[in-house]
C-alpha cells in the first residue's frame, strides 16, 4: 500500500477530500447541504483508487468497499430506525407535552438555566443530543423575552450538556454509537464516563450561574396534550433500544436488527393509529365545535421526514475515510501520532480537533486506525470526542442546531467568549477519567 500512499491518486485522493471538507465547514456560509460534497468527493475518491489499481494489475479495492458498505448500512439502518421514532415522538407532541410542563412552572431564568440544563443531559442519552438541544434550546428562547443576558448563557450550557449526557451512552451520539458497535467498549463499560461527563457539564455551569440574570421572564404558554398512542410510542422507543442492546450483548448479534425489530412494531402500531386511533383525538374538546378530522397518522410520513442530510452525510464520510484508510494515509497518522506521543495525549488532541473539525470523520478515522489502546483509552476517546466539540458553536451538531434557533443572540463569538470556561470542564473530565479507571490500566 506504501505505493499508493505516494502515488498520483493517493495525492489526488487527500486533495479531493481536503476540497470536500472544506465545503462542508463553510456549510453556513455557501449554503450548500454538508451530505453533498462528501458523497461525491468520497465516490470520486474510490474511482482514483480503482483507476490506479487498474493500470498496476491491483484488484483489491473492491473486498475492501464491501466490507466498508457492510459496516456503514449497520450504523445506517440503526441511525433511520432511531430517527423515525423520534418524529413520530415529536408528532405525537411528546416535546411539545414537557416544553408546556416547563413553561408552566414558572421558573425564574436561573431556575430554568438549570433546568433546560439537567434535562438536557439527561435526555439526550436516550433522545440523542442533537434532538435534546433543539428542543430544550426553543424552550429556553420562549421564556427568555428576547434577553440575551439568559439565552447566550442557557444555550451554551444547553450545548455543553447535550454533548456531555450523549457521551456516556451509547445511543447519545453517532460516535458513541460507532465505538459500541466495533465492540472497542461495552454497553455496561460506558457507565465509567457518566461521572467524567457530569463534571464536563455542570462544572462551566457552575461558573456561568452567577452571570444568569436573577429575574423571573414574563409570559405564558397555553398547555398541551398528547396525541393517542403517545405513551405507547414512549414504551415501544425503550423496548426497542433494550432488544438493541440485547441483540448485541447476548445474541452477538448487529444491533441494527433490534432497532429494525422495533421499527416494525412501531409501523404495526402506526397502522392501528391510522385506523382507529384518531377516532379518539375527534372525542376531544369542546363538542359544540364542529369537529375537523385531523390528518390520519402515516408512518411513512415519519421516515420521509427523517434527516437524510445527517445520514448521507454519514455515509459520504465513512466512504471517504474508507479511502483514506485504504490507501495507508490514516497507518502514517497513527503512526505519527499514537507511537510517538502516547495515546492519553493523542486522545486529548483529538478532542480538541473535534471542536474544528466534525467528531464523526474523527472517530471513525481513529477506529479505522486501531491503535493499541486498552479499554481505559478508548474510554477516554469516547469522552473527548464526545464533548471536545462544545467549545466552539460549530465543534458538534447540537450546537450549529442551536445556533440556527436564535441566529441574533447565539453566535459564534458570543459562544467563543466563555470557550475557556468550557475547557475548564473538560480538562477536568478528563482528570475524572484519569481517577475513575485507575484499575483498567
């Protein structure tokens, strides 16, 4: 492969993707969806590697791509079954029910900074933290009265917990999900980051309470009930990630099948929704009204709703980093980071990087590198991973979601201002992880 690493198409190959990243970080700027140049620099990327292999008697590319597909439409099928059940939880107005709870309580801003903050990261382990900051992110802005002194704080801290509560789960990022299902950590294993990304969150919390204006925000919100079938899709969203787990853990089986399984009960309970259940919502409210046949559910209507930017955009990357790593360049990285640094520090280094650069094409380049680390360091890059985004807006997915809530208040300086106390928190996670898996080493 040493050939090809200093071939044409080895070159041509780094500077296709150079070019496509490049694209997807001023996203905001080009407006230029992020799935776009990654699937065509990644497929153009394959297509040198093929033309070298061709005119140097080489055929091994192709065993090397099925073995890649197979891997990326495990974390896809996955990711499509979790999202679905996400909207259908979002159309049965689930969000809707607790951001009403919330707003009914009448918390002062501080109250609601800790809050928005705890059910963040609480939520997102299960809900993902791309979803968790959303929601609770517009919760914040609709009590906040337009002042930025509560939001800018309250988002930032909404953020921080997204990535810190999706890093001690499985099911909380994309990342998480990727190292749980190459077996580099198990479900029962990821409990030694919860206390690490407790600290990553509520230590820059902590310091940014006193600058929360003590002030109660004015205004009301009208309450919201639940559509039929809502608490049985909550039910059904649970079981289905505990027959994932369980499909992986006693069945040494892909967890994709569960979350598949679990996406099929959901469809068979869509179609009782669509025939009988919304004769129940008509039964609702005031009778003297003439009642308005509402639009009978449709399970399809959730899948087509599913983000498919974040999913092509995740297999143009893993395509992309797929090349890479086939022509040797990730061997040379790891090479040059791993054996002469050490892994605590490469790990950490790392989660820096994925504050600039997306932590998905840096997670699964490092898996695709394989570096002999034991499990206490492959705990620790799932944790800085995980949570070295937060310390600019754009570093994670929560955040440039965030950002696109409140574009006037929430920008990228006015996040950059509080970055040190945000690495104040991750740096002492890390010290945490150091403590915690002292008898892994």
């Amino acid at each position: 492969m040493q050939q090809l690493t200093s071939s044409w198409a080895g070159y041509a190959a780094l500077a296709c993707f150079l070019f496509a990243y490049t694209l997807v970080i001023f996203e905001e700027k080009i407006h230029m969806r992020k799935s776009k140049p990654v699937i065509v620099g990644g497929c153009i990327m394959w297509a040198m590697i093929g033309i070298y292999e061709a005119g140097h008697d080489g055929a091994h590319a192709h065993d090397f791509i099925v073995e890649l597909i197979a891997e990326i439409g495990e974390l896809f099928f996955f990711l499509l079954a979790a999202m679905t059940f996400i909207n259908t939880l979002d159309e049965r107005n689930v969000f809707k029910k607790l951001r009403s709870w919330l707003l009914g309580k009448g918390y002062g801003f501080r109250k609601l900074f800790w809050a928005t903050g705890a059910i963040t990261f609480m939520l997102s382990p299960l809900a993902d933290n791309l979803t968790s900051a959303l929601l609770m992110s517009t919760v914040a802005l609709a009590v906040s009265g337009g002042n930025a002194r509560f939001i800018v704080p309250a988002f930032i801290n909404i953020v921080v917990a997204a990535n810190a509560g999706g890093a001690w789960s499985p099911f909380g990022d994309i990342t998480t999900l990727m190292v749980w299902t190459s077996g580099k950590v198990q479900t029962q294993e990821f409990l030694y980051l919860m206390i690490p990304s407790l600290i990553n969150w509520i230590v820059p919390a902590l310091i940014m309470h006193k600058f929360v204006p003590d002030e109660t925000p004015p205004g009301s919100i009208d309450a919201i009930e639940m559509k039929p079938g809502a608490q049985v899709v909550i039910v059904l969203g649970i079981l289905t990630i505990a027959t994932a787990v369980s499909f992986h853990q006693f069945l040494h089986l892909p967890p994709f099948l569960g979350m598949m399984l679990g996406l099929g009960v959901l469809m068979m309970f869509g179609y009782f929704l669509k025939q009988s259940g919304e004769k129940i919502y008509l039964t609702r409210g005031d009778r003297n009204l003439p009642p308005t046949r509402p639009e009978p559910f449709d399970i399809f209507r959730k899948v087509e709703a599913v983000e498919f930017d974040t999913l092509l955009f995740f297999f143009g990357v893993l395509t992309a980093v797929g090349a890479l790593q086939y022509i040797g360049y990730l061997a040379l990285v790891s090479q040059g980071m791993y054996g002469s640094l050490g892994p605590t520090v490469s790990n950490i280094l790392v989660g820096l990087l994925s504050a600039i650069v997306d932590n998905i094409p840096v997670m699964y380049g490092v898996l695709k590198m394989d570096p002999a680390m034991g499990l206490d360091q492959w705990l620790l890059i799932t944790l800085t991973c995980g949570v070295g985004g937060s310390l600019l807006s754009v570093g994670s997915a929560a955040g440039v979601a965030v950002m696109g809530v409140d574009r006037k208040n929430y920008t990228f300086m006015a996040h950059l201002k509080w970055a040190p106390v945000i690495a104040v928190g991750y740096f002492l996670s890390i010290l945490s992880w150091w403590v915690l898996t002292q008898g892994l080493r």
